[in-house]
C-alpha cells in the first residue's frame, strides 16, 4: 500500500479506519510459497482511543517462532474457504474470539500481504473492530494474550534496534516493546511490519522504521 500523503490525524474510531483502509487496495500475492498464513489485527475502543490484541505464543522446540509476541493466526487449512476464513478460524481457536459473528466483531479491512526472505512463507492480514471486552481464552498455542494502546507503537521509549538470528543469518531489526516487563519478548519481524503498515495507513506512523524500500533487511 502507499500510504503517501496520508494526512496526520488522530484516527481513532473503527468507522474512521475503515474509511482509511477502504482508500488503497491491498497487494495480494498470488505467487507460489510453501506455507500460507492469514493472521488478525483486532481492536476495541477503550477511553476514546484503540488497543490492539496480541499473543504471545507458547514455546515449543520445534517452533522457530516458539515464545514471540504475534496476532492470533495460522497456516490456511484445506478446510478454509478464504485466507480471511483462517484468521477467523485461528482466532477463535487460539483465543475463543468469534471474528466471524457480525454481533461480536467487524472487518475494518486488509492489509498488504508480507512475504518472508529467509523461507517460503506468505502472510495475509485482517482488521476488525471488536465490541465491548470480549473474553479471553487463550489455548495451548498461546502463553498469554494482551491488549496494548495504540500509543504505543509511536512512543520512542519503547523503540530499539536488535540484533536477530534466523536459519544461519543475523541482521539488526526496529522492534517495540509491549510489555512492560523489560525481560519480556519485544515486536518485531514481520507482525511489526503489519503494525507499521496499520499506523502509516491510520496517520500515526510508527517514528522508528531504518530501512528504505530497497534495503535487504525489509521483510
């Protein structure tokens, strides 16, 4: 998406990102990758401003993602009928939040799809709009679920450069810290880029992204 020229303004109500969202269309991916996946970006409206809803996944040996903070998702099942279909699927079965029930929750729109570099992976994104405070009930996939403000994604304190390692390759990547346990894992990869694409097209851009277009290290 090209988010130039988006005007700064405190967007802040699901109509208005709904709208924001409605202006671009999405790059959707139709190339060939080994695993697909469609992930959600779920708010609600809190003191006349927005949470997000994170997870942070349980570790596993085998998982290369085991104890990261991402958004409920997951691999597209044969059963899907859309990538859109397994964002809600993954959602409900991780967290028990039904996406799918027009009384309980609303899609505000898509994102760009994020292709991986060091693998053959595609994800999808969806954003909706929740009702109220729904419950949380994390299952064995996820070690805790959370909402964070919006605010702060675009709080400088809470930005840092780190060092990553994946499949024999290191980089610096922007992170966030949403926790505020200072030992707790932070946002990066390719759930932060969804985050940054999500605040730009929104008008509150996240302050800290280093890399330009063409710069190796975008994911």
């Amino acid at each position: 998406m090209d988010w130039t020229g988006t005007e700064s303004v405190l967007v802040k109500t699901f109509d208005e990102i709904a709208e924001r969202l409605s202006a671009f269309s999405p790059r959707v991916d139709a190339g060939p990758a080994r695993m697909c996946a469609s992930v959600a970006l779920v708010l609600r409206e809190v003191d006349a401003d927005l949470d997000a809803l994170f997870i942070r996944r349980a570790e596993h040996d085998e998982d290369p993602w085991s104890g990261h903070l991402a958004f409920p998702g997951g691999r597209l099942d044969a059963s899907d009928a859309s990538a859109q279909s397994t964002a809600e699927r993954e959602t409900l079965e991780e967290l028990g939040v039904d996406l799918a029930d027009p009384s309980q929750a609303r899609c505000l729109g898509r994102l760009d799809d994020v292709l991986g570099r060091a693998e053959s992976i595609r994800v999808s994104a969806y954003v909706y709009g929740v009702s109220g405070d729904p419950p949380l009930r994390p299952n064995h996939e996820v070690r805790e679920a959370f909402w964070t403000p919006l605010k702060h994604c675009t709080d400088p304190a809470r930005q840092s450069e780190r060092e990553f390692s994946y499949r024999d390759s290191s980089m610096a990547l922007p992170t966030l810290r949403l926790l505020e346990d200072q030992d707790a894992p932070v946002l990066w990869g390719i759930t932060y880029k969804f985050m940054d694409d999500f605040m730009s097209a929104i008008g509150r851009p996240i302050p800290t992204m280093p890399w330009g277009a063409d710069d190796p290290r975008r994911l």
